[in-house]
C-alpha cells in the first residue's frame, strides 16, 4: 500500500490505489488505442512530463499492467498491456461514454488542444478507398500561433496514415481550414464534421475527389456515439 493509500480492505479501494494516480488511466486509454513506444504514448499524453511517464510506466509493469520488450532492429523498447490491464477496456470505455453523457460538453471543449487532437484524428482516420497515390490534406487553425497552426496528413497506398507537425515539402491536395473548438466538437462527438463544414467553421479546399474522401475518411472517437444519445434525449 502506498504511504497515500485508502488504508482498506474494499476491493473498490484497493483498486483505487492502482488506477487513480495522476494519468494512469489516460495512459491505459492510450495504450488501448494501440501506442505501444515511449513516443507515441508520450503523443498521446502531451501535458505529462517524460518523467513522469517513465515513472508511470515503471509502476504500471511493477503492477503487472503492462509488459516491457526490447526491440533487437529498433532503438528503445515496446509497452505492451498484460490481460489484467485488457480486461480493464471495458470499464475505460464505460467512464469515457459516462463523460460524454454526463459531463457539459462546453466544459470539455475548453480543454482545447491541437496537437492532440490530431494525433487521435490521425489514428482515427480511416483511407477508405485508399488513394492509388499519396494525397496531402493540410489541417490549419488559423487562431493558433503560427508554429503551431499547421499540421499535414499523409495518406500512401499500402500504408499506415502519417502526421506531420513540420512541413514535408510534398504537394497538398486538400486545404482544411478549421476552428479548433469545430474540429473537436466533430470529432468527439457534440456535433459533426457535416454539420461544422455547413456552419462555415470548417473549410474544406482543393481536389473536389479529395474532398469528398476525406469527408469518409474521418471517423469520429469512439466516445461520440454516447455524445449522439446524449444530444437526442
């Protein structure tokens, strides 16, 4: 038991004293979606330090939650979740369509955040039918600062969807230009990329082909659906 620990015997508690650290179940949340490096998991939790993750995932392998593996052809190791930490899925997913239903969803579109937004956008996103050549759709919000306005997907046939935070230098086939609130709202669910692109808070141009496939191609988070119900009762 930790020195900060409920001092119980409720398995409610004792469970308690595992998950609820500061971003432990952000960081099960993300592993879930399948980050598996240091990197990408750190993408997915912007607002942690590396130590504190570092610390976190120590303690989650101490817990028997996840397991390391080293990679022999890659610098670094991979983390990977243990059947106790996959049998917590459910119980995640529940809590984040809890918050979908029940937390004002003006409060969580305070928390605004680009980056992160893209990287869930970019793992969300589903080439579907894949381009029979690499298409560019550049992603910009104009009220950001100018180094941090602009990010650019990379969709190649045959190949996982890229992100990039820096110009590649490749030809953009297709401009999105969007607030951020919009873009967030579309993706997790209060509203939709339909509805936001008819309301003029997303602009979409370019390529009308690329148009029309990036509008298929984006899927939502997997939480959206519980913020439908909520805005259908």
């Amino acid at each position: 038991m930790t020195e900060s620990g409920y001092g119980q015997f409720c398995p409610v508690a004792m469970a308690a004293e595992v998950l609820c650290t500061r971003w432990t179940l952000v960081m099960l949340s993300e592993m879930l979606s399948g980050s598996t490096r240091f990197n990408e998991i750190r993408r997915g939790v912007p607002r942690m330090s590396p130590a504190l993750l570092s610390k976190r995932l120590k303690e989650l392998e101490e817990w028997g939650l996840i397991e390391r593996t080293e990679k022999k052809d890659a610098e670094g190791g991979e983390y990977h979740l243990t059947p106790a930490a996959l049998e917590l899925e459910p119980i995640i997913t529940a809590l984040g369509n809890w918050s979908q239903r029940w937390v004002d969803s003006e409060l969580t579109l305070q928390n605004l955040d680009a980056q992160l937004l893209m990287w869930n956008v970019r793992r969300k996103l589903s080439p579907d039918p894949m381009p029979k050549r690499k298409t560019v759709v550049q992603i910009i919000f104009p009220e950001l600062a100018q180094n941090k306005r602009n990010y650019w997907l990379i969709v190649s046939p045959g190949q996982d969807v890229d992100l990039c935070s820096i110009d590649p230098g490749f030809d953009v086939n297709l401009f999105v230009s969007a607030d951020l609130k919009a873009m967030t709202s579309a993706f997790i669910g209060p509203s939709t990329l339909d509805a936001e692109i008819a309301a003029d808070r997303i602009l979409l141009t370019g390529d009308n082909e690329v148009s029309g496939q990036f509008k298929k191609w984006f899927v939502q988070s997997r939480y959206a659906a519980a913020a439908r119900c909520r805005a259908a009762e």
